[in-house]
C-alpha cells in the first residue's frame, strides 16, 4: 500500500558562482497520515531543504519521490501548484502572510484558489477562526496581530486548505514560550487526520505531541525514531490518497480572480499611489508627445501662401451654396448659429482685395478689413467710424506709411481721399467711387501680419457699407464684360470695364475717346446706345444705356475730376452713375466667409457645413507648400522618433514597475505556495495594472477634456492639448493596455522562472 510520502535515494543539491553544495543528501523517508513529525537538528542540517522538498517548493536533483503513490521526478511547474494547492498547507516562521489583508481575507485566499465560491466561504471561515480563537480578529489587518497571533492566523489558512499534509517550518522561533506552546497545541489538534511535519530547533516545545522524531545534520537522517503508535496509518494514506484523487479539481474563478485583483490594486495605498503616478507619467508623456507631433504638423500646414487669397487666416472658411445662388438672410442666421463658428463676412471678396489712398505724399496700401474686428482702446488717436465713409488706417514699424503717419500724428485725422482698388496677381484695378473716404482713426502698432510686411502695406478699416462698394467693385473686377457699340461687340474680359461717376446721370454712359474713333464716324457717338452685358460664373445682367459724352485726356479732369495722366489708365473703359452700377453688379452675395471659434476643429465644421448645403472651402487647403516639398520626409522622421520615445517610456516604465512590484515579490510566492498557478497569478497582475491604467488614462482624459472645455482656466495647456481626438484617445487606451499587458507578462514570467522559494526570498 502507497505511503503518503515516500523518498528513495533523494538528494537537493544548490548551485552558484561555480560551486555546488549540498541541501541534503540520499534521504529514504516514508510518512504517513495520523503522524505528527518532529524533524530537528543543527542548523544547516539540511531540516528545512527537506521540508521545502516535501512541500513541492524545491526541486530535487536526484532519486524519486512519490506523494501518494505518485511519481514527482517528471513534475512541471504546472504539476507542482496543483500538488501544493491539492496537498500541502504550509507554516512558515515568519508566518507568510499578506499583511494588508485582513485574517478573513487571508484565510479566505487559500479556499478561493482551491475553487471554492464566495457564497460558500464565510460559514467555513468564522468556525475556523472560532476554533482557533480568532473570531474577534477577522476584519483586523495581519499587520496590527501579535506574532502569536499572527502563527494561529498562518494555521487558520493551512486548515482551511483541506490538504492531507501540513508542514510548518520553524513555527514557533519568532514566538515566547507561551505562544509556542498554544501553537504547538493547535498544530496537534489539526493532525488527527493529516500528516503534520514540523522543523524546530527547540524540540522540547513539540515533544509531548510528536508520534516521530527525525534528526538530521550535515544533509543526511542519523536518527528515525517512532515515539508513539499511529493506529492504520498506512490505511488512512490511502483513504486520503483515494479521496483526493477522486475530488474534483478546482481553480479559482474569473471572478474571484477580479475581486482579488481589485482589492490588490487599492490594498497598499503607498505602492498603488507610485503606480498611478508611473501611469499618469507615462499616459501625459505619450499623449504629449503626441499632441507636440500633431502641434508641429499643424503649424507646418498653416504656413505658406495663396495668390488669390489675401486673408489665408486659418480660422477662415470660404463659403459657396452647393445650388450656386445667392446667400439669403436665413442663410447667415443658419451658418452664425452652428458649432464653432465665430462670425461671418458677408462683404467676403473685400478681405482678398487690396485698397489704397489715392494720395501722392503718403502711400498707404493693403487689405481691407472691417471696422468690427477693432476696439476704441486699439487706436493710437482718433476715433471709430461712424459713417459709411470714414475708415481707420493701421500700420506697423513694418509699413511703409509707419513713419509718415508717426510723424502726422492727429494732423492725419480728418484728411479726404479717393479710395482706389487694386489686383496685386492682375495688375489691374481703379477707383472705387468718385466719393473721398475721410481719415477718423491711427493704429501706430497694429498686429504683425507676414504678407502685409512683405509688401510693406497698411491695414484699411472699412465699414460694412464701404465693403459692400469693395466687394461690388470686385465683383466688377473679375467680371467679363462685352460692350455693344453701334452694332459691334467688343470684350472687355480680365480687367475691370465698367467704373463709377456719379457725374454721369443714371440711364447714361460716358466712353473713351478710343472707342468714339474705332466704332463711331468722325468720332461722333454722343447721343447713341450702347449695350452692356456682364458675365460672371454667378450671373448675367444687362442694361441699354445713352452715351452722352466722350472722355479723353484734355478733359479727364474737368468732366470726371481725374488727371490727365489717368486717361491711359482708364482707355476703353466706361463710366456710369452709381445705380447703373450696382444694377450690373450688385446682384446678390454668392460668397462668404465663415470664422472659425477654434481653427483645429476644422475638420468637423467642414463637414457641418457640407451637411447644411454650403460648399467650404478652407484656408489651410489652399496654402503653398512651404516645406518645398520635404513635408512628408519630415512627417516620417517625426513619427519615427515618436516612435522611439514611445518604447523608451515602455522601457522606463518596466524598469520602475518592476522595481516597485518587486516588493509584491512576497505576495506572488505566497500565492504560489498556497497552489496558484502561473495564469491565476499573471491574471491578478494584469487586472492590478490594468486598474491602474484605466484610473490613469480616466484622469488624464478628463483633465484634457476639462480643458478643451473651458472647465479648467488653463490657456497654454488648451492651446497644446486642443489637437486632441477621440481617437487619439483611443490611440493612448491602445498604447497603455498593451504596455500594461507586455509589463504583466514579462514580470509574471519573470517570477515563475525560478522556484517559489527563490522568489519567496527574493531572488526573481
């Protein structure tokens, strides 16, 4: 019949640094159910080694052992969990215990990795603890117990174990003689019907309950001796043998696994702070240095030029109806009122044209802007306009009106001239209106604006009404006009035709001299119509009108107030009153811009605003490349070394996590030694990581989220983290499970290399 232990010829031998030495050496044992052995002798006998042997903590190097007839020299590590967990319940000295769990939740761990359910758990527990005097103790932490106490708590979870074999190991050499006692007394208690093995120094303490006592020294047995009859101890081996053969194999559940996991994750406040810590280092690092990629990128895209856009700002949204007709009022009410948009310019063919004074002592020239985009307290004197035809000029140390218009001062203010319109890619352009605009405001230090400085030009602060006369005007620019003079068609295309003077009455029209000569006999060609057809890609109009006079050199100035020099200028245009005008030109806004609140957002109101009907077109799409092609070279390199920073902080953060979980060291061996295998201690490890990841990435995502959204008052950080998407979230949720999940395995293969002694005491 099997014995419950059985060792032939057996031998534990330790190497390192190119020696060998002994643990023990060719022990035959056999141990049965019902003893309660005493295993004592000289330090360095050999009496521990052996017992962690029996207790399938350490291997063995030569002979077999057989634990209830079963053969051990083939074990994997995988078999020696289950032998641990299904066999042994250990005692150990220092007592072994997970000092921030409670005595309930010490004891309850050995039930739960045997597979036992939560609900079947707490009667068995608190008889137990009852048993061994306990009871009052249960929700106290291991750490605030005596050491007695702490001993009975180490036997509580043996017992509780329900394994066949309890080895306890020096259990009572941190004790006084008291508590040493009570343990022995309860270690007796307990081996009725199991096979207890205890190794002590101080036999005495163990010697009225022991059945057998073995004496070892130098790694070999010199004395076996059998003290006391044990009654069928070899049937009682068996029984036990077939018993726990026959039971059903357990492991601890999924969810139990969870609650463990979690309660691991907030048990050791210090070391949960340190990781959380790591995590919120690592998730800020990897989202920054993402946001910083995406920052740079950006900036790259706003930079460069159009030639037909003056105003590339990268807030700017042009707009078109998909049905290509004219904007309505419904129109600006529905575009003002959607997500993200600022304002709009209705006037929007304004902002891409350059105006000028018409003044030969002061050259002041560049885009037109409106007067709404400027406060009182930005003008260096000077007032806002409050009539249609009053502007501000703006100017900086980079305009070439700066030093004039420093010197001036206030003797600027109140000045009168003509407003002209000029194409800076066309060459062409003219006057406005045969109306002066007047000087009311001086902007001495207006804000920098790269183009204006390359072409050292003002800034001209308009009305709405003025910009309206822009916009006509440049409606007129760029449209096609085709001039009917006593029956012949002419076209006028590329350039601006068609010029007002409200000293021509409405209904008539005053041509050049040029066209009197070529299409008119003698030049004569008062008192004929002439046909005017405009076309542009947004519509037709026509008007019949009476020519009246005929302007050339020598009376450019007394008929139109133009000097004399103008004249080739103006050759083959025309001139009618300001009604004809608009009633060919100003025929409807077709185009608009939109500004944007917040530019990096300037995907999804593109997209709002297809939805709505509107074609966008964005400013940033537009620009030249001003990488000169090195754009995506540079993309790839930066993305790269993205890259690299990312497996450096994967890296940084194994390093210190396992330096942290190395002080966990003792938990992991513990679970092993309680019969843990490798998948239930990597589990728990990744869901305490994993809890801490999510705790981490939470506390960042909403700290970004916070931000963007005006929460948190922190202008620099916004203006980093605004580039942040949901999938950019999602990139970082990526990124961190799997550093988490690489860390965990790495670190749980890491402790089952070696044996759960080695990582017990600290070697893994």
């Amino acid at each position: 019949m099997p014995h419950m232990i059985e060792m032939r010829k057996v031998s534990k031998f330790y190497s390192g640094h190119d020696t060998v030495s002994t643990g023990f050496s060719k022990v035959d044992l056999n141990l049965d159910i019902g003893e309660f052995v005493v295993v004592t002798g000289e330090s360095g006998g050999g009496k521990s080694t052996l017992l962690n042997v029996i207790s399938g903590l350490d291997t063995y190097e030569e002979g077999e052992m057989f634990v209830a007839g079963q053969d051990t020299s083939a074990f994997r590590t995988e078999d020696y969990e289950n032998y641990r967990k299904t066999y042994i319940g250990n005692i150990f000295q220092d007592y072994n215990l997970i000092n921030s769990y409670t005595v309930y939740q010490n004891v309850e761990l050995a039930m739960l990795l045997n597979g036992r359910k939560k609900r079947e758990l707490k009667t068995g527990i608190m008889g137990i603890l009852r048993w061994l005097g306990l009871r009052d103790y249960a929700r106290t932490r291991v750490s605030r117990l005596s050491g007695g106490q702490k001993q009975r708590v180490a036997i509580a979870r043996a017992f509780a174990k329900d394994a066949p074999i309890i080895v306890a190991d020096e259990p009572t050499g941190n004790l006084d003689s008291e508590s040493a006692a009570l343990v022995m007394e309860t270690l007796y208690k307990i081996s009725r019907d199991k096979l207890v093995i205890v190794v002590t120094h101080n036999y005495e303490q163990a010697e009225p309950y022991a059945t057998r006592r073995i004496m070892m020294r130098d790694g070999r047995i010199i004395e076996d001796q059998k003290l006391k009859p044990v009654q069928n101890a070899e049937q009682e081996s068996e029984a036990v043998t077939e018993k726990e053969t026959k039971k059903k194999k357990t492991h601890l559940s999924a969810v139990s696994e969870l609650r463990l996991g979690i309660r691991n994750t907030f048990n050791l406040p210090a070391k949960f702070l340190l990781l959380l810590f790591i995590y919120l280092f690592v998730s800020t690092a990897v989202l920054g240095g993402y946001s910083a990629l995406m920052n740079q990128e950006h900036e790259v895209s706003l930079q460069g030029s159009n030639q037909y856009f003056y105003d590339t700002s990268p807030e700017r949204i042009v707009l078109h109806r998909q049905d290509q007709k004219a904007f309505t009022a419904a129109d600006y009410k529905k575009i003002e009122g959607m997500a993200n948009i600022d304002h709009i310019v209705r006037n929007d063919l304004a902002l891409d044209r350059v105006v000028s004074l018409e003044s030969q002592k002061i050259y002041v020239e560049g885009p037109a802007y409106s007067v709404s985009t400027i406060s009182s307290g930005k003008l260096s004197f000077g007032r806002l306009p409050k009539k249609a035809n009053e502007i501000v000029v703006g100017v900086n140390d980079m305009s070439e009106a700066y030093e004039s218009l420093k010197e001036m001062g206030e003797k600027f203010l109140g000045k009168t001239y003509y407003l002209d319109t000029y194409n800076v890619d066309e060459g062409t352009g003219g006057r406005i209106s045969d109306k002066k605009v007047r000087i009311v405001g001086v902007i001495l230090n207006d804000e920098e604006d790269s183009r204006a400085a390359m072409y050292a030009y003002s800034r001209i602060y308009v009305t709405d009404e003025l910009a309206n006369r822009i916009l006509v005007s440049t409606v007129a620019t760029s449209s096609d006009t085709a001039l009917t003079m006593n029956g012949k068609t002419v076209s006028r295309n590329n350039a601006q035709a068609v010029f007002i003077s409200d000293r021509v009455s409405p209904g008539n029209v005053w041509i050049c001299e040029d066209d009197a000569e070529s299409y008119y006999k003698d030049g004569k060609a008062v008192g004929y119509p002439l046909k005017v057809k405009i076309t542009n890609r947004y519509f037709t109009s026509r008007r019949t009108l009476k020519i009246t006079a005929v302007f050339k050199a020598d009376n450019m100035q007394s008929l139109l107030g133009y000097q004399k020099s103008d004249y080739d200028t103006y050759a083959q245009c025309i001139f009618v009153n300001s009604r004809d005008f608009n009633r060919l030109f100003d025929r409807g806004n077709y185009q608009i811009s939109a500004y944007m609140k917040n530019e990096v957002k300037s995907d999804a109101t593109m997209k709002a605003l297809k939805s709505a009907g509107y074609q966008p077109l964005s400013m940033k799409s537009v620009l030249s490349d001003a990488t000169q092609g090195t754009a995506f070279i540079n993309k790839i390199f930066s993305r790269v070394l993205l890259g690299i920073l990312f497996i450096a902080l994967f890296f940084i953060a194994y390093a210190v996590i396992r330096l942290i979980m190395r002080s966990r060291n003792t938990y992991y061996s513990t679970l092993r030694i309680l019969g843990a295998s490798r998948g239930n201690t990597a589990n728990l490890l990744r869901i305490e990581l994993l809890m801490v990841m999510l705790i981490a990435v939470a506390l960042v995502m909403g700290f970004v989220t916070m931000v963007n959204q005006g929460i948190l008052p922190l202008a620099a950080v916004k203006n980093f983290v605004s580039f942040m998407r949901p999938r950019y979230y999602g990139a970082l949720f990526i990124i961190m499970l799997v550093m988490s999940l690489l860390i965990s395995e790495r670190y749980s293969r890491k402790i089952f290399k070696k044996s759960a002694m080695n990582v017990y005491r600290g070697e893994a």
